[in-house]
C-alpha cells in the first residue's frame, strides 16, 4: 500500500481481507490466482445441489461421486506449482 | 498624646498579619509558588511509606547464565551469589532486630537512666558490632553514605576488561574527571565476567566478591540537590574566606565524614590526587548543583526542551556542557548519544519525543543493554519523578525489551528492582504498565532465568520485596503460563527452611487468581493442592495467606469448580472454629467464596456451620471483620440451597439487632456493605419481612441512618415490587417516607430516588394519600431554598405518571398551574427541573387538557430557549419538540417560525441530545406548518460559519424531507445547489445524502432527477464534493438495488469508479464503500469486469488500488462470481491446466 495511505483506516481493512483465503494482492502470481478460481467453481459445484445434480448426469455419476471427486480435486486443481525463476 | 485621648487615627493600613505575610516573602528570596503543585505531582512525595520502601532496595548484578555456558566460562555473580547475599541480609537484619530488643530491654528494665538519645555504652556497641561480624562472616555491606575506606584503592588496579572499565575510560580521556554520577573508582569484582559489566550503581567493594549495592543514591530525607543545605564547596570558602591568616588543616587520620557529600554532585576525583576540573566542566557541575541560576532551555545536540528540571542536570550533565567530540571515545560518543536521547524522549515536546523514541528503538541492540540500562534505571529511581516520566521511561523500556531480547538477562534484576514497584502503584495505568513489562522481560529472559533471579527475594527480610515479587511473579506466570510455573510454586509453597517463602508462594497463587480470573480454572485443583496444606502451617500468618489465596480463587473460579476445592473444605470449616480474630476472617472470606460454588443440596449443611460462627462475629468491634461477616452473610443467602425459612428464622433476628443500628450509618463503607446485605437477603425473605422490620426507622432522628434505611427500601422495593405490602404496612411506610421527605436537611438523590420508587411501585394504592403528598410538594415549591424547589419540581416529574392512574386530573391541573407560575425561575438547575416537570404533566394529562394551555405554555417557553444552561435547554427543548409533534395545531404559525429561528441556535449546543432533540423539532414543526417555510430557514442556514451548525441544518432538512416526503425538499435542495457558495454546495450535497439515507427505496423516484447534479459534483476538482456525492452513490445504490434503475447507476457508477485511485483517507473511504454498494445493485460480475482490466497491470500502485477492490468484492459475493470468471484455458502451460472443466460440462 502507499506510503499515504499505511496509517489510515484502509489499512485495516488490508488487514482484514488478508485474514481471508482467496483474497490476492498486488504481488499474487497467475497460478495463484487461478488455483483460487478453480476452488471458489468447484466449491460451488458442491455447495449448490442443482449443479451438482446438474453434472451428475452429464457425467453419468452419482451425486455423491461428483462431490467427491470435486472436494478431491480442490487439491491442487491447476496442478503443481510452477518453478519459481529467482 | 494625652493618655485618655482616643488615639486619632489618620491613615489606614493594611492589617498586621498581611504586613507580615509580604515580610515573610521577601524574606524567602526564591519562593517558589509551584513548589506545593510540583511535590503533588511528584510520585514519590505522594505515596505512602510503604510505596517509599522501594528506594531501601538493592539490586544485584545478575549474569546470563546460558550465555556464559555457552562461552565455557563459569559462571560468577549469579544464582548463587544472590542467594547468599540474601541470607547475609536477613541475617544482618536478625541481628540489628536483637540489638534493639536489647536496648528495649534494658531500658525497660531501668538499667538505662541517661537520656533515649544517648549513645549506648561503648562496651555494648563494640559487642553488637563483634556478633555482627560474626554473624555475616564479611565485612559489612557498605552502605551508599559511607566514604570508601582508604585500603580499598589498592585494588583499583586490578583488572577489568569491561569497555566501561576505568582503565577503558583514563585511555580515552586521560585529564577528564569522571563526572559519573555515581562514579565510585573501583570495580573490583571478578575477572573475566560478563564483558559489558556496567556500573551506574556500583559502590566499591572491599573484598572480590560482587558488588551489592544500594540501588539508590537518594535515601530519604537528604535531598542532595538542595541549594540551601548543601555543603559548601572549598570554592566557596576561599571566596568567603580572607586569603591571610587562615590554614587550611588536613583532616585527621581515620577521620571519615558520616554523611558523604553527595558523590554525584561532587565527583570523586581520581586516584592521582587533586585535579582541577576545566572550565566548561565546572559549570556543568555548578548547573548540576544548583549555582547557576537559570537552568538551560536549549542543550547542545538536543535542542530546545518542553521543560528542565533542576534534578535532571545531575543525570545529564555530560551533555550539558560543549565539548570537543573529537577526543571522545566510541563508548563515550555513544553514551552521549544514549543521553540525548533520553532527554528528549523525557523532557522534549511531543514530535521531538516521537522521533527521539523511534530512534532509541532501532538502535537498542547496537547501544547495548549495559549502557542503555545504565542511564534508563536511575532516572527511574529519581525521587522528584513525575507520572509523565515515568510514564515516558517505562515505554522506552518496553520498547527496548523488545529489541534487546536476551541481551537484557543480566539486568533482569535491575529492572524488575525498579519496575516491581509500580505493580502496588495506586493509579491503574501504571499497575498495567508495570504488568506490560515485566510479561515483556519474561518472554524476553525466559522462564529458567525469571525463576533464578527472583528466588532470592522470596524468603526476603523485608515484606515489600516479598510482596512486590509476589506480584511479578503472578505477571510472569500468566505471560508464560501458569503449568510451566507450577512445579516451582509446589516446592516453594512447601519449603520447610522458612516460612516466608511458603507465604510468599501462597501469595503468588493468590495475585494469580486475581490477575488472571478465570483462565485459572484448567489450572484449579493444582493451584488449590499446591496451597492446601498452608491452612494447617504452623505460622499464622502462612494459615491467613492461604484463606485469602483460596477465597481469590474461588472467586476468579466461580460458579465453576467446586471439586477441586474438595480438599480444603474439611480444613476451612474445623478451621473456623480454631481461629480467632484477622485468620478467622480470613478463613470466613475464603468461606463465602465457595459457598456460591456448593451444589444447593450441600450448601444448607455448610452454612448452619458457618452461622453460628457469623452470629457470634456479628458483635466484633473490628471494622474489618464486620466487613467480611457482611459480605458473607450476603454469599449465604445468594446460594441457591439456603431456604427463606432458615434466614427468616435464623438470621434476621440477630442480623438486624446488630447491624441495623445508628451507629453504622456513619462510616461509608459499612453503610453501603449493610445495604447490600439486607437487599440480597430480601431476595429471600420477601419484601414485607424486611421493610417491615426497618420501616419505623424512617422517622428515626438521625438523618443518616434514615438515609440508609429508605436506601434498602427503595432497592427491595425497586427489585421485588410492592405487592407483598400490606395495608397496615403500607400506611406506615407512605407515612415515613413523607416524613422522611420532609426532614431531610440535604438535598440528595437518595430520599427523592426512594419517595419516586415506593410510590410508582404502589402505583393506585397511593391514592389515599396524593392529597398530602401533593400540598407537600406544593409547600415545598414555594420554598424559599433553590435546591428545595428543585427537588420538589424533580419528584413531581416522578409521581405525574402515578397522579394520573389515580385519576386525580385536579391534583395535576394544579401543579401545572403552581408550575408554570414559576416558569420566572432563576437558578438554571432548578428552572430545568421545572419545566421538565411541566413537561412530565403535559405527557401524561394530553396537550389537549393540558392546565396551562399550550396557547400560553409556549410562547412563555420561547425565552426561555435562549438560556444558555444545558440542563435548561434540553428540558425546554424537549417540551417543545413534544408539543410541535401533539399539539402543533393550539399555536400560531408565527410562533413556530420565531422557535424555528431559536432552534438554529440549539443547533451548536455541546450536549448532544440537544442537538438531536433541535433537529427533531424542526421535522415536527414542519409537518404541521408544511415545510416551505421551515426548509427556507433551514437552507438559509446552510451559509452560516460554524460547520457544527450547517451540518445539523443537513440533518434537519433530511428529517423535514423524511416527514413530508422528499419530493418536497429535493427540488428546493438542488436549487439551492445552484448557488456560487461552497459552503452551500456541500451543504446541499449532505443534505441529499442524509435525505437518501433516510428514505431508502423511495430514493427509486428521484433518481434521474439527481443524476445531472450528481455527475455535475463527481467532476468536480474539489475533493469534498466527489466524497460527499460517492456517499450520495452509495445510499442511493443501496436504496435502489432490486428495483430497475441500473441504467442511471451503471452512469453514476463510470463516474466515480476514477475516483478510486484517489489518496485522501476520507475520499478513498467514501469511494470504495460506493463500489462495493455498486456491487449490491449492479452485481458483482459486473464490478468484475472493472477490476480484471488492472489486477496484473504493470504499475504496482494500479494493483495495489485493484486488488484491494477485488478483494471487498471477492469477500462480498465469492460464490456469485464464480459464473464470471473469464476463461483462461488458452494460459494453460506445462503441467498447469486453467480450463475450468466442470463448467464446460453440457446435456
């Protein structure tokens, strides 16, 4: 944050937003945020029964798979992180 | 003069005592009128004795033990050494205790006959003398005030390899006298020591043994600083002196001063012999010592001080003077600038502190912890300290801890010396400071050192250190945890060498109770086995101790935690059979702590135990012990097990024989204690059985005891009602309490609170007696006293409600007749009361049956406004706003618009319920009249200067808007925005946003019609308009969402989302709090789509700006998102893929 701004009251709320997951800032790589993206989706998949249910046919698996197979997946859903370069 | 002539007198002159008073003036040539403020200000000149001992104690060099382990040296001067420089002290004590009870002795026994003040015999010193010797196997300690003896010098040479070591210091200033305040020339102790040994409170020492010395060089009653008992100097004398004629005659051999010349004042010279101090010196010394008259304002290198006091030139002498710092070595250039430092942080002015501390900090491990603590510590001690210093140093301290870290273990001891002090302090903010520290250093020290340094004054001579360690002790172990203390608290509770230390760790358990509450109860049934057995120690002191610490935890425990106190319940109850006196009220205190933690079904066996000990107590004369029976007596009846029949029968009968007695009405303490007793006794014997039984004392001749007894009754009543008072009762009682009304000589809350709280409880069967009551408060109206009139006015505000469910309308009309006769009231206060009286009668009889009628009651009110008394003005306003909102219709419309004017007044009171009261009235005012006039008012206000009164003029023209409807105002307000005025431009913009606010959904209507003025102050090049209109946004946003006006918010929405790099803590805020009411209205995917343009944009401060947006978003609507997210397969790379797959999925 800029220098103006580190003793007023938006500092606290960095504070607070950084208390939560998901939340990025101005440093958060490409990876990082996508890996986000894709735990916030399938997230909502497992938490909204309609979609759920929704996939489940599309797939030809039950319900109960599904979620399953999408609370495992939250695991790494983009795959390992890259290589850092320095 | 003829002898029977009366004696002419032609002039006048002032009386004698005055001459003589200005006489004595001038006698006293620097009398100082700030003296007496400055020792009140003065911590030490304030504190009792007791706080005083702190200045008797004596800190040890303290080694870091693991440090030294580490470096493979052995270690000195540690543990050990404290501990037998500890028991050479009590011993010492031991000994001088027996000396005096000899002399007592013998003196007793009238083997004495010359005067007390005589020297005893030689032969009898010279024998206390030997046994001392003896006794501690060492020479004597020496003491701060005793000149070195002459062989000690001899070791000076040997050897110290400290940087702070003479040897150190004569290279780098060979000629400079050492103005050290305390500067002794020896430090002889052991080779090879810590390195960093400092000495600012190191007295020599005869023998190779560590240096324990008195911490403080000012011990009471010699105030070295003291220009007119100071000695004189040899300077002085020669100026005094003739030069001829006189010899200056050496001292004989073995002659030795009693009392040194203060040491710091008049540095010991060196060892070589006489030196003569240069010039700048000397005037640094002469500052010091008070010569120079004026103390200086501006210090080289510090610049200019808020203050400087006489004491402080002592300290900071060296940086006083100008000196060449070329010639000073490393050490001496960094104590300098430790010195600085902490002058500006202790005398500076605000910024200059600020920076002085910040710097302080940062440098606190390349200063070192020797040096720093070395300047810090005796300032602390310094006598003449006030709070703000001391306040200021503690914080440097703390701050310093922080960076030290380990570093400080070897000073541990010096500053827990100085620090404990403030754990018994009487102001709260220095007890929490002390506690801060002391939790800092321990974390800092670790738990192992803590332990080692502390032990020793355990089993101190002197109860003050035993009990101020007690309390750090306490702090240590809930900054690190009460388990990892636990098994050094078993063995000392359990130490058989002495029984100071078993008290002093009983102590421990019992401020750990107090300080921590109830996080002690994981711990419970430890702590309680660690103390158990004291209740059966052979010391009575140890027996009490462990009471007090039983019932502290008891209390921190409640209501939990009876089962650990299994063991110690056998030992309380025969306990309070054994004891007498301050143990057995100990033992009663611990007592009625656990009775409220009993089951019910076992609490009833437990107190027939305890009352009949209770009943036998309720006759002791003790002050103390009256206190405890009192309060348990009201921990019995609070319990759940004991019934109403056991205290109606067992209890009350000698309860009130021996505490419901004149006598103690008169001490403060036991009056308030014996009201709550008989009120939570009440709780279960029933409203009648106690009212009862006190009721006839209303008419008791004593006022005080009075007091008391309608103070119990107002709280029995005001908890349990009146419908438990019979008629015979309730004639008695109505009966007393008017008496009592009416013979009060003091004008206090309490008769008024008690005579509103009976009669409103009594409700309709008072009114049998409203008729006296009424002619009464009449009376009393009339009275010729102020505060009686008030009184009465205040009780009729009480009884209106009451007056008027009896249906006794006459008994009102009267009143408010009598009432606004006295409207002409000059005292503020009671005129307050007045009118709020009438305000009281108003509200309950109508506006319409209102005796005055409004017609005549408000014009008489309109003065009235302008008086300047709060209270006066809140009760005005308040009958005023009342009226406008009931009974509008019964004045003419011109007197509306005169109060309207007066109103705007009011609209700068301090009190805030007068402002909101004012603000109010105007929405009531403009209801009944219709709001063109009183909005014309209001907007006119808008060009005042006072910007308290534009703002309430917003908020009124809001609540006019909310009152009448916003079609009426808005078009008014964005009129008025048209004028060239800034004031009257925010004005108008802060009215909308308190209008918008306040209307919410309706603001549906008058969106576009706001829209052009909006993107008129969004682009504005003030600041203030682009805030106040984004606040506008986001209640119109919030207002809106849901009901079809996203297309004028998407446009308000393109105006202010620039604004969002704006830097002004007040713009930024309103900015950001209006995007995120955009995402409520537009929804979230949409504010995505603004932020995605920048969170990877390559300037860093567009990020910052867009992640922090991203963020409020995210934490709003995380789900909602999910949906809009944009695609990024085509980024899949390696390993990583990016397609959200699942999403892709279709039937």
């Amino acid at each position: 944050m800029s220098s103006e701004l580190r003793y007023t009251a938006n500092t606290q709320l960095e504070h607070l937003h950084a208390r939560y997951t998901g939340t990025g800032h101005a440093d958060l790589t490409k990876y990082e945020w996508l890996t986000h993206q894709h735990r916030d989706t399938l997230s909502s998949i497992v938490g909204h029964p309609p979609l759920a249910s929704y996939l489940a046919i599309a797939d030809g698996e039950a319900i109960g798979r599904v979620k399953f197979e999408m609370t495992e997946r939250m695991l790494q859903p983009c795959g390992p992180p890259p290589a850092k370069d320095d | 003069m003829s002898g029977d002539e009366p004696r002419l007198v032609d002039s006048f002159t002032a009386p004698k005592e005055v001459l003589q008073e200005f006489a004595d003036l001038a006698e006293e040539e620097d009398f100082d009128p700030f003296a007496e403020t400055a020792s009140k200000r003065q911590i030490a000149a304030r504190q009792s004795d007791y706080h005083n001992r702190r200045f008797e104690r004596v800190a040890h060099e303290g080694v870091d033990a693991f440090k030294a382990v580490e470096d493979g040296k052995e270690v000195e001067g540690g543990y050990k050494d404290a501990m037998r420089l500890q028991m050479l002290e009590r011993e010492e004590q031991r000994v001088r205790r027996a000396i005096e009870d000899k002399e007592r002795q013998a003196r007793e026994e009238g083997k004495e006959k010359m005067d007390l003040d005589r020297t005893p015999p030689r032969e009898e010193l010279m024998e206390a003398a030997q046994e001392l010797a003896q006794s501690s196997g060492t020479k004597r300690k020496r003491r701060w005030d005793m000149s070195e003896p002459s062989d000690e010098n001899a070791d000076v040479k040997m050897e110290d390899k400290g940087e702070w070591s003479k040897e150190a210091l004569e290279q780098a200033a060979p000629k400079k006298r050492r103005s050290r305040w305390d500067a002794t020339p020896a430090d002889v102790t052991n080779v090879g020591e810590t390195p960093k040994r400092s000495r600012w409170d190191q007295a020599p020492a005869a023998q190779p043994e560590p240096a324990m010395t008195p911490i403080i060089m000012n011990a009471p009653g010699l105030m070295h600083d003291d220009k007119h008992n100071r000695y004189l100097s040899d300077e002085e004398l020669d100026a005094i002196l003739p030069s001829q004629g006189y010899q200056i005659v050496t001292p004989p051999p073995g002659y030795a001063p009693l009392v040194r010349p203060p040491k710091f004042a008049n540095p010991v010279t060196e060892v070589g012999g006489f030196h003569i101090s240069e010039g700048s010196d000397a005037a640094a010394v002469a500052a010091a010592q008070g010569l120079a008259p004026e103390l200086p304002t501006e210090i080289p290198g510090v610049g200019s001080l808020a203050f400087f006091k006489a004491e402080d030139a002592q300290y900071f002498a060296k940086i006083l003077k100008e000196e060449d710092e070329t010639e000073l070595s490393v050490d001496e250039m960094k104590e300098r600038k430790i010195m600085r430092l902490l002058l500006k942080i202790k005398n500076g002015t605000p910024p200059v502190r600020k920076t002085a501390l910040r710097q302080i900090t940062d440098k606190a491990r390349e200063f070192g912890a020797g040096p720093l603590f070395d300047k810090i510590l005796p300032l602390l001690m310094e006598r003449t300290l006030e709070d703000q210093e001391r306040h200021l140093l503690v914080k440097v301290i703390d701050r310093v801890l922080y960076k030290l870290d380990d570093l400080v273990r070897p000073y541990v001891h010096k500053i827990l010396v100085v620090i404990e002090p403030l754990l018994i302090d009487e102001d709260y903010y220095a007890r929490v400071e002390g506690r801060e520290i002391i939790s800092n250093l321990s974390k800092a020290a670790g738990l192992a050192h803590m332990i080692s340094t502390m032990r020793p004054d355990i089993d101190h001579a002197d109860e003050y250190v035993r009990n101020t360690t007690a309390r750090a002790f306490s702090v240590v172990a809930s900054a690190l945890g009460i388990p990892s203390l636990l098994p050094f608290l078993k063995a000392v509770c359990r130490s058989k060498k002495s029984w100071q230390a078993r008290h002093t760790g009983i102590r421990i358990v019992q401020q750990i109770a107090i300080m921590m509450g109830c996080a002690v109860l994981p711990h419970l049934r430890n702590l309680v086995d660690c103390i158990a057995h004291g209740l059966q120690d052979e010391q009575q002191k140890v027996r009490t101790m462990t009471a007090l610490a039983l019932a502290a935890l008891a209390e921190a425990a409640a209501p939990y935690g009876i089962e650990s106190f299994d063991n110690v319940l056998k030992p309380l109850w025969v306990g309070i059979r054994l004891h007498r006196g301050k143990s057995l009220a100990a033992f009663l205190k611990a007592i009625g702590f656990i009775l409220p933690l009993m089951d019910p079904e076992y609490v009833s066996y437990y107190i027939k135990e305890v009352t009949i000990i209770l009943i036998r107590e309720f006759q002791t004369s003790d002050e103390e012990m009256k206190k405890i029976v009192l309060k348990v007596v009201q921990q019995c009846a609070a319990t759940e097990g004991v019934t109403p029949q056991y205290i109606k029968q067992d209890i009350l009968p000698d309860f009130f024989k021996a505490f419901w007695v004149r006598r103690m009405a008169l001490d403060r303490r036991n009056y308030r204690q014996v009201v709550e007793t008989t009120v939570e006794l009440a709780q279960k014997a029933g409203v009648a059985e106690i009212v009862g039984r006190i009721v006839n004392d209303l008419k008791d001749e004593a006022e005080p005891y009075r007091k008391m007894v309608m103070e119990t009754i107002t709280k029995v009543v005001a908890s349990l009602g009146a419908s438990d008072i019979d008629e015979r009762l309730e004639v008695r009682l109505v009966d007393g309490i008017i008496y009592a009304f009416q013979e009060q000589t003091t004008e206090d809350q309490v008769m008024l609170d008690g005579f509103g709280t009976v009669v409103n409880a009594l409700g309709i069967r008072v009114k049998p007696y409203l008729t006296q009551i009424v002619s009464t408060i009449l009376w009393r109206l009339n009275n010729k006293s102020a505060k009686v009139r008030q009184q009465a006015a205040d009780l009729t505000t009480r009884l209106a409600v009451v007056i008027k469910q009896c249906g006794e309308d006459q008994l009102l009309n009267k009143l408010g007749l009598v009432l606004f006769e006295q409207l002409g009231e000059e005292y503020p206060d009671t005129l307050g009361s007045i009118i709020a009286a009438e305000g009281a009668i108003a509200n309950v009889v109508g506006m319409t049956q209102m005796n005055p009628p409004i017609k005549d009651l408000l014009p008489r009110l309109t003065p009235i406004l302008r008086n300047r008394h709060e209270k006066v003005q809140e009760a005005t306003i308040n009958l005023i706003g009342r009226i406008a909102d009931r009974g509008a219709e019964f004045v003419p419309a011109r007197e509306w618009m005169r109060i309207c004017f007066e109103l705007l007044d009011l609209l700068k009171a301090h009190k805030k319920g007068i402002r909101r009261a004012a603000v109010n009235s105007f929405g009531y005012i403009a209801k009944s009249l219709g709001p063109q006039d009183v909005l014309q008012v209001l907007l006119t206000n808008l060009r005042v200067q006072e910007r308290q009164s534009r703002v309430c003029s917003t908020v009124a023209i809001a609540i006019v808007a909310e009152t009448c409807g916003p079609f009426t105002c808005i078009p008014a307000i964005l009129n008025e925005y048209r004028t060239a005025e800034l004031n009257v431009r925010t004005g108008c913009l802060k009215a909308l946003t308190f209008v918008f606010e306040y209307v919410g959904p309706q603001s549906a209507y008058y969106v576009d019609s706001v829209v052009t003025m909006l993107e008129d102050a969004l682009t504005d090049r003030d600041l203030v308009h682009r805030q106040t209109a984004s606040v506008i946004v986001k209640h119109l946003a919030l207002g809106v969402a849901g009901l079809g006006c996203e297309d004028s918010m998407m446009h308000l929405m393109n105006l202010v989302w620039p604004n969002c790099f704006e830097t002004s803590p007040h713009v930024i805020g309103a900015v950001m709090e209006a995007i995120e009411a955009m995402r409520v209205t537009l929804g979230p995917g949409v504010l995505l789509s603004y932020t995605l343009q920048g969170l990877f944009h390559p300037a860093r401060k567009v990020r910052e700006v867009y992640w922090r947006v991203y963020n409020s978003l995210y934490l709003g609507a995380s789900d909602a998102l999910v949906p809009f997210y944009p695609d990024l397969g085509e980024l899949s790379e390696g390993q990583n893929v990016y397609d959200r797959h699942p999403l892709q999925m279709f039937i």
